[in-house]
C-alpha cells in the first residue's frame, strides 16, 4: 500500500505520488482507489528511477504494487579469429555481450584445450580475480553491468604438426541467447591447411569478400560462419619450407682503367620470413669497404667471409652472409655495387679483362643478366663460356648478355673502335686428344702457330681443373696466368716480328665423364680470332665402348682392318707421327685395348657431337635383331616369299650404304643372333622331317580302318580288281549289346 498521510479536520485533500524503483526490480500494479496515473510530475518528484505518477483526490484513497525481481538476460555475438602458426593456434576472440534486465558482477565462457594469455579491455575486467576451473574461465567485471559490453579474449594452444591434423573447439559461452558466431581462420605463411570436411562440425563456409586483407606473405583467410552451438574446425596441416627465388640484374661501365659494377638482386621470399641473405662474392671483392650492399636505402654490413681474401684464388667465390635490418617475406631487392681496375687496350694492343661478379647463393636463380657499356671508344667482345649476347647490341645499347646459370667473371676482349685490330694469330697444325675412361677425362692440345702477340689465351672446356693445367712453349714448361673461369694467358715473350711457337696444352677434369650416349665434346681452344689450317682430333675409349656416330664436319682418318676375329677401325696415323706432325713432345701413352679414332678437318673446327655405346648393348640389340628376323622367317611363310625378301635386301643394302661404318659395326654385332636363328632353322627343319617320315610310314602299311571302310592293298602279282570292296563291319566288342 503505498498510500500518503492525511491531515485531519481538512475540508479537502489531494495531492501528487511518485513511484520509483531501482533497476534490479520492477513494478506490478494493483488496485487503486480515487488515484489516477498522470504523465506530468512536479519539478520536485521527477528523478532517475520514476517509473510513473498519479494523483489522488481525496481520503482515504489506495494505491497497492506488488514489487517483483527482475530477470537479467544476456546475448552475445562472438566473432573469433584463429591465427596457426606450425607449432601453435592463437585465438583472438571479440564476444558483444547484450545484457538485459538487471546487471552482472561476472562472465563465464569455456576455454576447452586453451591456455588464457588476455581478458580485457581493463577498465571493464578485473584481471587479477579470473579463475579458471575444469577448462571454463570466471572473468569477474570491475564493477556489476549492464547494457551493450565488448569483452576481448586471447588465447593459445599447442599445435602437433607431425600428426598433420588439427582440430580447434571453439570456446563455449554461457547466455541466454547467442548469435551465429563468426571464424577467420589465418595460416602463417609457411602453414598450408586444406579444411576436412568430414571432422567440421558447425560450421559453414561464409560467401563474399574475405573479412581481413591478406599481409605480404599473401595468405589466404578462411571465413566460417557457425550453424550450431559447439562449432569445431578441422583440417589437414603441412607446414611448408621456405621458398626464394632470385633474378640478377647488372650493369659495367668501362672506362678510365675502371669497370664499375652495379648489380640488382631481386628476391622472392615464400611461406616464411628470412632475416638473413648469402652471397657468393669473389675473393678479391671481400675485403672491407670493398663494396656497398644497400636494401630499401638502408646500408648493410655484410658479415665476414669464411677465408682470407687475400690468401687463393682472387676469383673463387666465397660466402658472405647480409643480415637483413628486419626478417623479410615476398619481395625484397638488394643493390650491391663496387669498383675494379683493369687494363685499357692500346692502339696495337687489346687487353683482356676479367671482372668479378657476385652471384646469390639462396635460392632459385630465375634470371641473369648484364649490360656492358663503355664510356670511351672501346668495343668489348665476350670471351668466357656460359654467357650469350642478346639481341639489340650496339653502341647505345651496350652489349646486353644473358646466362642461365650462375657466372662468378665477366671475360672480356677490349678493342679500340677504329684502331689496330691487333695481332695476327695462325695455327698450322692443331692436334687434340680426349681420352675417356670409366670415371675421367683427359685432354691434350697441341697447336703449332704463327703470331706477334706477346700472349695468347687459351679457353679450356667447362668443368677443366683450371689450376692443375699445364702448359709447354716449345717444350719448355711456362706458369700461365689465369684469366677467368676457364682462361688461361699464356706468354710468348715480348712482341716483335712474327714468331713460330709451339704449345702444348694437358688438363684434367674431376668431375665424371659424360654418360655414354650422344656426347656434345668441348675442345681446348684459342680466344680471338684464329685462322686454322688443319686440325686432328683423336678420341680414346674404354675398351668395352664403341663410336656409333661420328661428329659432322671431320673426316675420319682410319681404315677397316680384319685382325683375325672381327673387323675394327685403326688409324691412318699412329700416335708417334701425330706427335712429330703436331711438333708436341715425344709421348706415347700405353693405350692398352682402347679403341682409338681419329678425326681431321680443314680450318675451324666444327662442334664436336658423338654418340657412343657399350659392346655389351650393342651385341645384345643387334643379335636381338637378328634373332627375331631370323624366328618370324621360319615361323611365318609369308615373310619366305621371294618379294618380301628382294624388299629385304635392297632395305639392308640401303643401310650399308647410307651408313656403312654402323651398319659393319652391328652386323658383326649380330653374330649371335644369327647363329641362334641358323640353329633355330636346323632344328626346325629335323622336327618337319620326322614328322613327315613318320607319316609315310603309316600310309605305307597294308590295311588302314576307316570306320565301315576298308583299303586293301593287292598281294604281289596279283591283279587289282575295280570292283568295289564290300565293307567290313568293325567287329563288335566283347558283352556288347544290340
């Protein structure tokens, strides 16, 4: 009853009411008596918590509420955000909370399997108070609340990568209404996770544009949208191993006796950040200050080599590892430039420069390429192997150069534009040996020339041990002076009038032979322009290993000889008279059963491409041959006919023909297979007579029983008579029934 005073003895009485309550309850009305509800209330009883006014108009007057608690309710919306890494799952959750009808001191939410790193913000939760039992968090609020909150959560757990699954429940909230929840899932950069969906449980993927922008590592989000109150996400997990390619753009500016060296290192990091790069830098190049590495516009401090620069080859590649100001992923540029001195060509002389160059070590080598340009009249022409002019060359454009592997020098020819063209340089004879055996090759040059140059360079093969070569001038051992990779100067003495020289060339290769088959044989040779006049070329196999092709452009300089048990090949010229033709030194190596052929060609020589195989495999296929023509010949009569057989031997007289040195070759090969099938035949044709003997006899014999038929054969003298024989009924066996 919520009735006012009275004033006794007043001739009349009203007055105004007004009600309020606090917001934990609320306010049933009941009956009332000479009250009415009004909208408007005096200045001095309007307040915060008035829930209504009324007026009453007189005593004794009623007005009765029945006061009632009042009920709180919560709704929430969370939208939760997993970020994998290989070794752990972070979770960053956002729940809105909603709450209704009253306030709440605490907040509860369940956190199977995770480990609460966060609840915030601080001004909403008191830190210090969170309990967590049997895997659910009691988050106590700073103060009782109550309307629209944001509370925030982080959380992790352990990730077992081996297994290459992963299951992730999401929390568990406790309200009276929650919202269909929200899930982006992140994956690292080096994690790749391809969703299972046979263990999702809940959740559906959501369509439209992805909810967050994808970071330089390019990963790509996955947006769920939850269809149940226990959502869990499943998926199959890799983690993937970092990935960097690289492209090496350069530029060189020839000029004043300097070669300034800009080069371009553009990277492309995948699936996880690098903090540190590795170069390959020539040991001439490592010393301090000897070069600037710059990234972003920031220069780095490359660390030190592992050997001493100053000790070695200048030229051999060293690791020098850049530290990275911050670990990188995607793209990433390194500039690295420095400066060499080398030797300007004269009027009557070129000069021939090796300049170093940094290569990456990390990664894939995707592109190689290097503008040569100078700054004077000086015209630069390639010299080393491995690199290839580009199209577009010329005096604005530079030489352009492009490689598709890693190359540690630039070998270049420098000329005066307009001057001497430089020495004149003639070989007259050029004698070259390769030698293959089971796991090595060795090669012997020996070029007897004409020239006023005061060096010649010599340019050996790829993969020559450049340092283990030696050289012979006329006989006498010279230390030659290293030029490049594969580059060898060698001196003459000072220059003058034309002089006569011999020289004579021996290098070995550590790495294995090339596999038997097509072979593409790289010679020994002179740089520079050369006149030739005639060359030999002697290849030396394994006894087991046989020339099937030889290289076009040469004439093979041997002749077919019977030497009791096959026909072979031998040369025209033995090893002493290639020697004293060539004016090498007296050397002849004990051969043993090798097999040796010998190649000749007038002026340059062409490329070197032959085709080898094995004695074994040869034998094996061409008896093969043999032995199946041979089978279907006595198999298939067919093939027996006197036109499949002139087709035949026109075809295997063609073959001869055409290529009379493998067609020898094979069909002393197939001697095998020819006899089997001459066996074969011998065999087949005493089955086929014993067969038809054995036939005759039987015909021969004096009665034959054909069922009711009989063939009598006369006694001798006796007439034959043309009546017909009646026939015989066989006779009835034994307990036989009618």
């Amino acid at each position: 009853e919520l009735a006012g005073f009275e004033v006794v003895g007043a001739v009349r009485q009203w007055g105004t009411i007004a009600v309020a309550a606090d917001g934990r309850r609320r306010v049933l009305w009941g009956e009332c008596r000479r009250t009415s509800q009004i909208e408007q209330l005096p200045d001095g009883l309007r307040g915060e918590n008035v829930l209504a006014g009324f007026e009453y108009h007189g005593q004794p007057f009623s007005l009765t509420v029945r006061p009632a608690p009042r009920k709180t309710r919560i709704a929430v919306e969370p939208e939760y955000v997993l970020l994998v890494d290989p070794w752990r799952v972070r979770l960053e959750a956002k729940l809105s909370y909603s709450i209704r009808g009253g306030e709440v001191s605490q907040l509860k939410v369940g956190l199977p399997g995770w480990r609460l790193i966060e609840a915030g913000p601080d001004r909403l939760v008191t830190p210090e108070g969170i309990a967590i039992e049997e895997g659910a968090a009691t988050i106590p609020l700073a103060r009782p609340t109550s309307g629209e909150i944001e509370l925030r959560i982080s959380a992790e757990r352990s990730v077992d990568a081996a297994s290459g699954e992963l299951s992730i429940p999401l929390p568990a909230l406790e309200a009276d209404a929650i919202r269909p929840a929200s899930l982006t899932v992140l994956p690292a950069g080096n994690v790749e996770l391809i969703p299972d969906e046979t263990r999702l449980a809940d959740l559906a993927l959501r369509a439209g544009p992805p909810s967050m922008n994808l970071d330089e590592s390019g990963r790509q989000p996955l947006d769920y949208r939850a269809t149940g109150d226990r959502p869990v996400f499943a998926a199959a997990l890799r983690v993937l191993k970092r990935q960097i390619s690289v492209a090496v753009a350069g530029h060189v500016s020839l000029a004043d006796g300097t070669a300034s060296v800009r080069q371009k290192f553009s990277y492309t990091i995948r699936h996880e950040p690098a903090g540190r790069l590795t170069l390959n830098i020539p040991r001439k190049l490592t010393a301090p200050g000897r070069m600037l590495i710059v990234c972003d516009g920031v220069p780095l401090a490359p660390s030190a080599a592992d050997r001493d620069p100053v000790g070695g080859d200048p030229l051999e590649a060293v690791p020098v590892g850049v530290a990275l100001s911050e670990p990188r992923i995607g793209e990433c540029e390194l500039l690295l430039s420095y400066t060499v001195a080398v030797e300007e060509p004269s009027a009557d002389r070129p000069a021939v420069v090796a300049i170093p160059l940094a290569m990456p070590a990390d990664g894939d080598l995707t592109g190689n390429e290097l503008i040569v340009k100078t700054l004077r009249n000086i015209d630069p022409r390639l010299l080393n192997e491995g690199w290839s002019e580009s199209p577009g060359n010329g005096l604005q454009t530079g030489l352009r150069l492009t490689a598709a592997a890693r190359r540690y020098s630039l070998d270049l020819d420098l000329h005066l534009r307009g001057g001497a063209a430089g020495g004149a340089l003639v070989v007259d004879r050029a004698w070259t040996q390769t030698r293959f055996d089971a796991g090595w090759r060795q090669d012997r040059a020996v070029f007897r020339l004409a020239t006023d140059l005061p060096e010649i360079e010599a340019v050996l093969p790829g993969g020559a041990d450049v340092e283990q070569a030696s050289v012979l001038v006329d006989g006498q051992p010279v230390k030659p002076r290293r030029m490049g990779e594969n580059r060898l100067s060698i001196p003459l003495g000072e220059r003058g009038s034309t002089r006569r020289a011999t020289i004579e060339l021996r290098c070995h290769y550590p790495a294995a032979r090339p596999p038997r088959g097509a072979m593409d044989v790289k010679l020994p040779r002179l740089a520079g322009k050369t006149w030739m006049r005639r060359a030999y070329w002697q290849l030396v196999l394994p006894p087991n290993e046989h020339l099937i092709s030889a290289p076009s452009g040469w004439t093979g300089e041997y002749v077919w000889k019977f030497n009791g048990t096959f026909w072979g090949r031998e040369q025209s010229i033995n090893q002493a008279e290639l020697e004293s033709w060539a004016g090498a030194t007296a050397d002849t190596p004990n051969f043993g059963r090798a097999n040796r052929y010998l190649f000749s060609a007038i002026g340059e020589p062409s490329p070197t491409k032959v085709r080898t195989a094995g004695r074994t495999w040869i034998v094996l296929w061409s008896s093969a041959a043999a032995l199946i023509a041979g089978l279907l010949l006595i198999h298939v009569p067919a093939l027996r006919r006197p036109q499949v057989l002139f087709a035949g031997g026109v075809a295997l007289l063609a073959a001869g023909l055409i290529a009379p040195r493998p067609a020898l070759l094979a069909a002393q090969a197939a001697a095998i297979g020819l006899a089997l099938a001459l066996l074969a035949g011998l065999l087949q044709r005493g089955l086929v007579g014993t067969r038809a003997a054995s036939a005759k006899k039987d015909f021969s014999s004096s009665r034959i029983d054909l069922g009711s038929s009989r063939i009598a054969t006369p006694a001798q003298g006796e007439i034959p008579s043309t009546r017909p024989i009646q026939p015989i009924a066989p006779p009835a066996p034994e307990n036989s029934e009618r």
